[in-house]
C-alpha cells in the first residue's frame, strides 16, 4: 500500500488496477460554480435538492452530486448529464451498465471526500468532530462493548479523537461493504485508540468477509475525521488535490 499526493489542474483517466483516486474538496470554493453544478443534474437529484430546508445542505447536495458526475463524465468519456444511477435494496449507488468502476462519497458541513477504483469495492467516510456529539451515551448506544471500554480507557483529551476515529472506521466499512446501517454498528469491532494503526478487530455479522478489507485513516482537513475501507490488500492511493474548481466542469 502506498499514497500519493498529486497538485493537478485536469482530472486524470480513470483509475488503473489496483489504483484509488481520492479527491478531498472544499465546498466554500465552488459557491462560484453552484449553478453550473446544478445543471448536470438530472430532475430527480434537482427535485431532492429543492426539498432541502437550509440554503447550505441543499447547496452541498448540489455540489457533491455534480463534482461526482463531472469525474464519472471524464473517466467515461462521456457528458456528466448522460450518467445514469442504480441503487442496490439499501440505497448504494451504483453505475447503470457499468460494474466495473466503483465510487463513494461522503460530506461533513463543508468538506466533501470522493473515492474511485476499479474493480476494487469501497467505502469512504468524512465528520466534523463535534465534542458535544462524541459523548459516552452516543458511543453505549452505536459502538461494541469493546469499542466502549477502549475509548473510556483514553484520556480526556483524546476522547473526541477516539470517538471520530472509530465512528469513520465503521461508517466507512458497512459503506465499503454495501449494507449501510442494515449492518448493526455493535456487530463488530475496529481499533479506536489514537495513534494506533487502524485495525478490524472482529466481523461477527459476517466472519467471512475478516481479513478481506484494509481501513485507513485519511486526515485531510483540520477538525475533521475521515477513513476509507477497501476490500483489497494490494493498493495505491492516489490523493488528488484540485488546484481549480472548475476542472470538474471539464465535459460541461
């Protein structure tokens, strides 16, 4: 496994075996772009779009959906506009006639992960770590009996580290594994401890699917936490930063 970090001006070509590309993305530095975003949706994500009741939420829909049909635009070849999605019985999307290349996405107030492979399944997660969240009644009610007693173990001010650290690592794998919150948070156990390597310590809902999957952490933005599963242990990661915006609109 290695880790790249790149600084281009146009999006590259689709991922080569093996490969990751992870674009980390500032929503506060496309407000400019919002617009031309919201035209490469279609009507159904512009109808859910419009329901949202804050400006910002409905703003970051906008942005994370047209961001992910401009880099499955250039990867295909295609206009992001003539991209079309599926979604499996829990809600994870996929390509209509296209099972080769897989993504996940994931945003926290105003930051936005994406995450690209080929033939390689994943799952990505990013939170804001917010201490009023990352409370002993949330973890007894999400985390496993073991992830409990590890993080009472921590320090005080290591606490909220600790909490992010294990609530990305599971958000990312039932993400990864495409089951969503259908998989109990309780029904397995990650290494939480900061500082620690990033570990599956026990599948229980699935004892099949141990050993398959590598989580890392990816902390790209200060006060935030973010991981991604891969069920793979053969891997590069690329990490694309944009140095402009508007290289997502390359097939607009």
């Amino acid at each position: 496994m290695s880790i790249e970090k790149l600084n281009i001006k146009k999006l590259p070509s689709k991922p080569g075996p093996n490969e990751i590309h992870i674009y980390p993305v500032d929503f506060n530095k496309g407000i400019e772009y919002l617009k031309k975003f919201e035209t490469l949706l279609n009507e159904e994500e512009k109808n859910k779009a419009a329901r949202f009741h804050f400006r910002k939420d409905r703003n970051a829909f906008i942005l994370a959906h047209g961001i992910l049909r401009s880099i499955l635009a250039n990867y295909l070849d295609t206009n992001p506009g003539q991209i079309e999605f599926q979604f499996n019985e829990y809600g994870k999307p996929f390509l209509r006639g296209n099972d080769i290349l897989n993504f996940n996405i994931s945003h926290s107030k105003e930051k936005l992960l994406l995450a690209f492979s080929t033939n390689i399944l994943l799952g990505i997660d990013v939170e804001f770590m917010n201490t009023d969240f990352a409370n002993g009644d949330i973890a007894e009610k999400f985390f496993s009996p073991a992830e409990v007693s590890m993080l009472n173990k921590l320090p005080g001010n290591l606490k909220t580290e600790g909490f992010y650290n294990c609530w990305t690592r599971k958000e990312a794998l039932i993400k990864g594994i495409g089951k969503g919150l259908s998989i109990p948070l309780d029904s397995f156990d990650v290494e939480l401890t900061p500082g620690k390597t990033p570990k599956i310590f026990d599948l229980r809902f699935d004892k099949q699917e141990k050993g398959k999957w590598e989580i890392i952490d990816l902390d790209l933005f200060a006060d935030y936490k973010s991981a991604i599963a891969i069920k793979s242990n053969t891997f590069n990661i690329k990490l694309f930063n944009i140095e402009k915006y508007c290289v997502f609109l390359t097939y607009s």
